[in-house]
C-alpha cells in the first residue's frame, strides 16, 4: 500500500494540513493565516514605500541639518572667536605702542620748538641751521606717520593658530596616513629637544576663565583683583619646563611660581606660607614673602618665559627669552613639601596668558 503524503503544519496556527506555500519564506499556511500573512507582506510593502518617499523629499531638501555641516559650522564660529580674541588684543598693543610713539616724538618736537624759539629771539641762525631743522622736522613727519618701529606680522607658533581644516572622502584618507604620523613624529621629537613638560591649567578662581583645553587663562573681571590658576600636574622628582606667551599684560606683573600639593587655592597665593616664584622679573617671592625689588617693570606683552621646576636639586628657575634672563631660587622643603604643582596670579581686567 503506498504510503499517505505527510502534510506540514500551518506555521501560525500549528494545526491541520498547511494548504499553501510562500514562495518568499517557504512556510506553510492554512486558508486563514496565508490571508494574514499576505496582509503583513502588504503592510511591510507601504513601509517601504513609505521610507522612499521619505528619502525623495530629503534629497530635494537643503542639507542645512546635516551632522557634518554643523561641525563646520561650529568650527567656523569657534575661528572667528579666536581671530576676534587675536584682533583685539593685537589692536590694544598698537594702540599703546602709537602711543608711546607719539609721547616720544613730542619729546623730540618740545625740544625742538625750544631751539628754535632761543635762535630765533638771539637772531642766531645760518642756513646750515634751517636745514638740520628741517631735516628732523621731515625725519619725525615720517615717523608720526609710519612708524618704523612697529610691525605686524604672523605668528607662527602652533598653539595659537587656527587649524584648518579639509573635507577628504573615506577612500581617501590613506593616502595622508603616512604623512600625519610622519608631521606627529616630528612634532614629538620637537617637543622633546624643547623640553617643554605637558601641562595645562586645572583649577581657576571666579573672574578666569579658561579655554582652548586649559592652555589658555584670560583675566575677565572689570576691576583689579589677584586671582590665582593653579597647574594641573604634580610634580616631585626630575626637571620640567612649563614654557608660556604673555598673549597680554596690564600695567601689573604676573606671578609665577609653585606651591605645594595640598596648599588651597586662595586671591593672594603668593603670601601663603608654600609660595615660592616671582612677580615679573621684578621681586622674588620665597615662602610667601616678597623680596626686595629691582624696580624694573621687565615683563611686556608677547614675552615668552620657562618655569623650570627642578626637584632633584629642590630648586626652581625662571627664564624670559627676550631678555636671555635666568632667575634661580632653591625650595625649602620642609615649608613646601613635594610634590609641588605651579601657581600664577593674574590681577589686570584683560590679562592672558598661554602655556605653549
């Protein structure tokens, strides 16, 4: 006797003889569930349709809200801030610079008026007199006028200028992965015939703020308060360099210096018992005492000065780069304990400072 066909289950209901077979899923259904599982079919088919017109109405549409174009729009105001921040500090500086130009050239023109109001009353003059006088009256017209002095130029550095950016296709990008580990071996290499320690600024008082990731402090209060910024490293063994730019300085100095770890952050670092540094180049400060001054007002506006924390020999130096002035103080360590961690005082509405 042959043997009956064996029927396979509806694969909904599991019961009874499946009666139909999806091509697509393979699956059987009986009468009712084939029905069901069409109209799913269906409903899955207007999501589809759905989801095309969907991505047609996008692709007529203005990619305003794109992720990428929002981070170049992002990048675009985070520029312009940083031009505008360089803009302004760089017309200050002129500004001060025309006018101590212009104080200087008064001097020389007073004096001038002087020789010439003498001669003149004493009738006492010859051509050879007119034309030196009209010689430095032409030399100081040029001055006024364009100052030879003064100049504008690009800063190089990389810390302080914009990066620029580019817009590569994925495929591309191997073709400049060769070349950015080549620029970054360089640049470690250079940092380390530098000598430079990275550092950035960890802890702030009220009226400083910090920016560019903790490289950069700005003064913002309207009056003149001491205000302390303390570094985020701690130090106790070994030598570091913290190098800085004074990107702009008020009439007062800053203080450089170093404290001990556990020494809290407070207006007037500078008097604690752990303070150890310098005000400027002008009065040395050791544990919280102010030395005598030299009288000098060394530190100007674009200055680059190193912090060297020397721990083996438990002492710290200064150096400015204009000047090719090295100051040395030794640590007391009983009053100012390892490890340490580096203290500056700003206290001018305007002053900024960088580490580089």
């Amino acid at each position: 006797m042959a043997k009956a066909l064996e029927k396979k289950p509806c694969a909904k209901c599991h019961k009874g003889g499946g009666v139909t077979t999806c091509d697509g899923c393979q699956q059987s259904f009986c009468i009712k569930h084939i029905i069901e599982h069409r109209q799913e079919l269906a409903m899955k088919m207007d999501n589809i349709g759905q989801e095309h017109d969907s991505i047609r109405r996008d692709l007529i549409q203005e990619d305003v809200t794109h992720p990428l174009l929002l981070r170049i729009n992002e990048w675009e105001q985070e520029s312009i801030k940083k031009i505008q921040v360089a803009a302004e500090i760089a017309r200050t500086n002129l500004r001060r610079l025309f006018n101590q130009t212009k104080n200087d050239i008064k001097m020389s023109v007073d004096k001038i008026a002087d020789e010439l109001q003498t001669h003149r009353e004493l009738d006492d003059y010859t051509e050879t007199d007119l034309a030196r006088w009209s010689a430095k009256l032409t030399d100081i017209r040029k001055l006024l006028e364009a100052p030879s002095t003064i100049k504008i130029i690009e800063d190089e550095n990389r810390s302080t200028a914009i990066n620029l950016i580019k817009v590569l296709e994925q495929k591309q990008l191997h073709l400049f992965s060769n070349a950015t580990q080549v620029s970054e071996k360089r640049l470690l290499q250079s940092q380390e015939l530098h000598g430079s320690t990275q550092e950035v600024f960890g802890t702030a008082m009220t009226l400083i703020s910090l920016s560019e990731n903790g490289l950069v402090a700005t003064y913002t209060g309207q009056h003149d308060y001491y205000k302390t910024i303390f570094g985020k490293n701690l130090y106790r063994s070994g030598q570091h360099h913290i190098h800085f730019r004074i990107e702009n300085k008020n009439i007062d100095n800053f203080f450089f210096g170093i404290v001990t770890s556990s020494q809290d952050i407070v207006a007037r670092i500078f008097d604690t018992l752990t303070a150890n540094g310098w005000w400027g180049f002008d009065v040395p400060v050791i544990n919280g005492r102010n030395q005598k001054s030299s009288g000098e007002k060394i530190l100007q506006t674009g200055d680059i000065v190193k912090l060297t924390l020397d721990c083996d020999n438990k002492q710290i130096r200064f150096e400015n780069y204009r000047t090719k002035t090295i100051l040395q103080s030794p640590i007391n360590i009983t009053t100012c304990p390892f490890p340490w961690k580096i203290a500056i005082s700003l206290s001018r509405p305007q002053d900024v400072l960088r580490i580089l």
